[in-house]
C-alpha cells in the first residue's frame, strides 16, 4: 500500500511557544493510524494544520512539508482540504443546531432536481430534499442508528450527534484521508465499538484514517499503526501486533499511574435530593417518571446506554428542558427548577456537552474557574467596607486558580490565557475546576473524564473522591466509564427507558452490570 499522507520535519510554535516539534510520519491508504498523546500534547494541531484550519495560519503558519496523494499541500482552509479529499470528525462539533439531521449529512453536497439543473445551471438549481433525505437514511443504515432525519440536530443528544458527524463524513464518495479527534468519547462502550467496527470496514477500501483517542484499548484493538506525541515530539510508533495499552501509556506520560479507587463503606440511608416520578424532555434522551434518593455524603454512580436518561437528569436539574415531577432537596419542595436558585442551595451540575454550555473562551481561565464562584457567592470579592463595587481580591483568586491548575494538572501558558487557546482536555479542567471552587453540597458532574487523558482521568476520579471524604460533598457521576463507576461509587444506579431500572453494588461483576443495562431482570442484584 502507498503512503496517502507524508509528514515532513513539521513544527509549530503559538506565539513562540512549540506546540509540536520536527514530527515525522506517514500514513497509507488503507491503514488505521492511531495518534496518543495527553492533553495538550499537539494531537488537535496536528490535524487542524492537516485539515487547513485557519487557527493555525492566523496564529503564524508552521514550517516543514506535507505531502498529500503524493503532492505537496499547504491547506489554507478546510475547503481546500475537503476538495482534495480530506474529512474531519471533530471533537467539538461541528454540525448546524438549526438544521435538520439530512440537511448536516448532506450540506455543501445537496442532490438538485435534473430539470432546474438544464434551465437555471447547477449553482441556481432547486436542492431535490427527497433525494438528500434518502441517501442521508442510507448512510445512517450503514452506521446502525435509527433517527428521523428530519429531525433538528439541537434537538439530540451527544451521543447521536456523533454519530450525524460521522455519517457526514462517510457519505462523502471522494473521502480518502478521514481524520478522527476522538470520535468515541461522547458514546458509550457498545456505540463506541459499533463505531470502531465501521471504521474497520472503510479501513478495507482505499481510505487513510487517522484515529486520535484517549481510549487506549480501543488504540490497540482498532489500529494498524500508533504514534505517540509527548509535549508536541513523536515519541515513539507502534505497529499492529506490538500496539500494547501500557506501553502507550506509558510514552504518553512518561511515568506509571495509580489508578483511583475509594474505599467501599456503609452510607446511611438520609436523602439529600429525592425525585418523585421526575421526567425531563430531552429529545433522544428523555428521563420518564423517575424515582431516585440520593443519600447525603455518597457518590452515586449513574450510568445506562446511550439514550436511555442518564445524561438528562443534570439538563433537567438546571432547567434546560421541560421537567415535571416532583423534587425534595433537604426535605423541602422545590418548587420550580431554576439553575441560578439551584446553585445558591448548594446544588452544582456539570454537563457532558461543556463545550457548548461550561466555557467562555474569550476569558482566561482565571476569570473561567472563579466565574460562578464570583456570579453566585462573591466568594473571590474582597472584603470591605466597598464589596459592593466587586472588587477582585487577586491574591485570594491567583491562589486558588494555581491550585486548581497543579491539582488538575491544567497545562497553560499563565492563568491569564484564553480558554480558547487551551486544548481540548485541558478546558474539560477548567470546567472541572469551576464546579470544584464553588464548593457545592451536591455536585452532578457528567461524564467527568471524557477527553482527558488517562493520568489526568485518575486524578480527577481522586478529586471527586476526596472532596466527598473531606467535604462531605454528596456526588452524582453520571457516565457510560462503568470501570471508573466501580471504582468511585457507593452504588451505581442504572437507567433504561429513562428510569431506574435497578441500584447496584459497585462490587457486582460486570456481566450483571450488562444484564441490567440491557434491561433483562434475572440479576440477584442488592437492594441498597
Ligand atoms: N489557538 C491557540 N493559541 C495558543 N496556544 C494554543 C492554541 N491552540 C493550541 N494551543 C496550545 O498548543 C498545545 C497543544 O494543544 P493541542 O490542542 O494540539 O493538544 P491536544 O493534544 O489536542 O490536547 P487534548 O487531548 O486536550 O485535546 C497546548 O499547549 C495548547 O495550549
């Protein structure tokens, strides 16, 4: 097989800082090849400048050659890069919340009716809608998911936007270098693997993939190849058969992790938050008549397949969707969800999509982690006789954002920079860090270590731990990461259809975990 992509000597610096240093690889069609890295290694600038993002030429271009089906490219823009066959899954997303699932899969691609083709020319021509909508049902048929195309993106959940981001792509017929930022971190085990089965099928044809993940057994399993990024420098590549999940873990880091576990106890039975027959109208992931009580001082683990509520309770708790029920929150009704008025009872949650509900990018990341603090309890306002005017007490500030910069090991240039200029996993921090400053009596955090790399994980999963044990801090994690439930979690509570279906003990072995998940009713499971 021929290379379809050369990387030559490549570097590139933000303002003077190296983001990526003399990188050397290529890639063959037909190949898989995984990129690894942790957070803020140079994966995402990598493929922005592969993918012509024009990030990287305003902030100063990059040196070195890339050879593309064997000529030279230097893409000043994704339209460029898209002409010549190049697509992208991006870890944010990249689709139109306003439009429809067939008008995503099928923009910039639209089928036009033959006759307004003759009479007004292809560019004027009326867009044949039925047709769209046809080939965007076939390439959702290819990936398994059942959703109405018809349908608004805005209106679905995480998971299955993934999925509309990646049927994009396929639907392509001139697709022959596909490149994916972590396709699989917003879908569950099972839609992961369904996910890496598809990839090993267009693996087959002529296409290149370049696969980046966090998930490191997903790597080993699915990839023809890996090479490993450490502080922007190709540290070391792997081929099939030698591809080993410690190894890369290892070259990532640069040193052996401890993995996060609490220790198992007995938590009394006095409920902090109690839902009654709790429903949420999230489109793809509704929750129907819930009831839960989440006891004070536990971590309570909240998982189910995708689509099946898990995520939606915190949408619920913080308004974002139609809700009805009942909720007690310290024996008292409450009586109207409000995020606000949730906050200020001591009620935090973090969603999964922290991209588009957790960031302000244009702020640094000291004014992001303070942010609510400041909003809802003035807590970094200095104290005087004029704390009414706002007044930041920087000392107080700068020395809680260091902390929460060297225990979440966020990796920035200053507190002053821009959340936007910091990679992905390392804005999931800052998210992480904000929930933390605020210092809430119950935290709902979703999917906590989705994109971050496997050290940063267990230090989150230790963090979450120890603000609970030295806290009291009552937690919900909701998250597919059943692993890390196991391990965290005083019970693990699991939803389908939008309900509990059952409350487990995090010692239960798996295969009652997938029993439960796929709602069958035989597991001998513990009342707890
Ligand atoms: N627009 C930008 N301006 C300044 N620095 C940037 C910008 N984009 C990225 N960086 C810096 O470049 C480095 C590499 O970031 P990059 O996003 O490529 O990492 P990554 O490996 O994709 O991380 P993650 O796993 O968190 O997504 C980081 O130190 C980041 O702060």
């Amino acid at each position: 097989m021929e290379n379809i992509l050369e990387i030559v000597n490549l570097n590139k610096s933000y303002n003077g800082i190296p983001a990526l240093s003399n990188i050397n690889l290529s890639v063959k069609a037909g190949e898989i090849h995984g990129i690894v890295g942790a957070n803020g290694s140079g994966k995402t600038t990598l493929m922005n400048i592969l993918f012509g993002n024009p990030i990287i030429h305003e902030t100063g271009g990059y040196q070195g050659q890339i050879f593309f089906k064997g000529n030279r490219v230097n893409f000043k823009n994704c339209a460029e890069a898209i002409r010549q066959g190049i697509g992208m899954v991006h870890q944010e997303f990249a689709l139109i919340p306003d439009m429809t699932v067939g008008e995503n899969i099928k923009l910039g691609r639209e089928n036009t009716h033959s006759l307004t083709d003759r009479l007004f020319g292809r560019k004027y021509s009326f867009i044949d809608w039925k047709q769209d909508y046809e080939n965007a049902w076939q390439t959702l048929k290819r990936l398994g998911i059942s959703v109405a195309v018809g349908i608004k993106i805005m209106d679905l959940s995480v998971n299955i936007r993934q999925f509309i981001e990646i049927a994009r792509e396929i639907d392509r017929s001139d697709l022959k270098l596909l490149i994916l930022d972590e396709p699989t971190a917003v879908l569950n085990k099972n839609d992961g693997l369904k996910l890496i089965e598809i990839l090993k099928d267009m693996s087959n044809s002529e296409i290149g993939i370049i696969f980046i993940s966090h998930r490191l057994e997903e790597v080993q399993y699915v990839c023809d190849k890996v090479s490993v990024l450490r502080d922007g420098k190709l540290v070391s590549q792997y081929a099939k058969g030698n591809i080993y999940v410690n190894d890369l873990a290892q070259d990532m880091i640069g040193h052996t992790i401890n993995k996060a576990a609490a220790e198992k106890r007995e938590i009394k039975n006095k409920p902090l938050i109690t839902f009654k027959d709790f429903s949420v109208e999230m489109p793809g992931e509704e929750v129907k008549n819930l009831n839960l009580s989440v006891y004070k001082g536990e971590i309570l683990g909240l998982t189910s397949l995708s689509g099946h509520g898990k995520l939606a309770l915190g949408y619920g708790m913080m308004d974002m969707y139609p809700v009805d029920g009942e909720v007690y929150y310290e024996n008292k009704k409450i009586v109207k969800m409000n995020a606000r008025t949730n906050i200020i009872k001591g009620m935090y949650v973090l969603p999964d999509d922290r991209q588009g509900l957790g960031i302000l990018a244009d702020q640094s990341l000291e004014s992001n982690i303070v942010f609510t603090g400041n909003q809802i309890k003035n807590m970094f306002i200095r104290n005087s006789a004029f704390n009414f005017l706002g007044f930041i007490d920087h000392h107080k500030t700068n020395l809680h954002v260091y902390k929460m910069m060297l225990d979440l090991d966020i990796k920035c240039t200053s507190i002053k920079q821009k959340v936007k200029e910091l990679s992905g996993g390392n804005q999931q921090k800052v998210c992480i860090a904000r929930a933390l400053t605020v210092d809430p009596k119950l935290l709902f955090v979703a999917e906590p270590t989705r994109g971050i790399d496997i050290s940063a994980k267990e230090k989150i999963l230790n963090m979450l731990i120890e603000i609970n044990r030295t806290r009291n801090t009552t937690i919900i994690i909701a998250s597919s990461e059943l692993d890390e439930l196991k391990r965290v979690c005083d019970r693990i509570a699991v939803m389908v259809e939008g309900k509990i279906f059952k409350i487990l003990s995090p010692d239960s072995p798996d295969v009652d975990f997938g029993l439960v998940l796929s709602g069958e009713e035989e597991v001998d499971c513990e009342k707890l």
